[in-house]
C-alpha cells in the first residue's frame, strides 16, 4: 500500500513540474503574442492551468480548502478575461466610429 502512495505522490510532483513548465511557455506567449487575441487567449490558459496546479497541490498536500481557492481563482480569472476582452471591443468600436 506504501509503495501505491509513493507512485500517487510521484505522479501529482510530475504533472505540477509539467504543469509549471506549460504555464511558463504560456506567458511567453502572453508577453511576444503578435496579436492581442492570442495574449487574452495564454492570459485565459494561464488561469486555467493554475487552477489545475492547485488542485494537484491540494491532492499533494491533503488540504481541502485549496479546492476553494481553485473555485474562486476560477470565477476571478473568468471575470478578467471577460473585462479584458469587452474593454478592448469597446476600443475597437471608437476606433472605427472616429
């Protein structure tokens, strides 16, 4: 049984390792994105990866309350996106009128 908790344990470490190497690629593409849908969308997927990184720490460490943290991260990040995107069509839409 102790040797099924250490591959469990093994396996969460290597997806957060994958997972933090991913997020970084993200922001990459967040900061030399040639265009600005495909900075909202790495924004969108960097979120969305932390989100997933902080549910494996959760499993990793065994705390319950970092599944509450994920659920409000989520709405936040939802909601930034959201504002982002409707700023900039706005944007969009004043450049066009003047």
């Amino acid at each position: 049984m102790n040797e099924l908790a250490d591959i469990k344990t093994y396996l969460l470490t290597g997806s957060a390792v994958f997972l933090s190497i991913t997020i970084f690629f993200c922001l990459l593409r967040a900061a030399l994105g040639p265009r600005f849908t495909d900075r909202i969308t790495a924004a969108n997927i960097i979120g969305t990866k932390v989100i997933v990184l902080i549910a494996v720490m959760a499993l990793i460490i065994g705390e319950g309350y970092l599944v509450d943290i994920c659920l409000i991260y989520a709405v936040i990040s939802f909601l930034s996106v959201v504002v982002l995107a409707r700023s900039v069509l706005e944007h969009k839409e004043e450049d066009k009128n003047a």
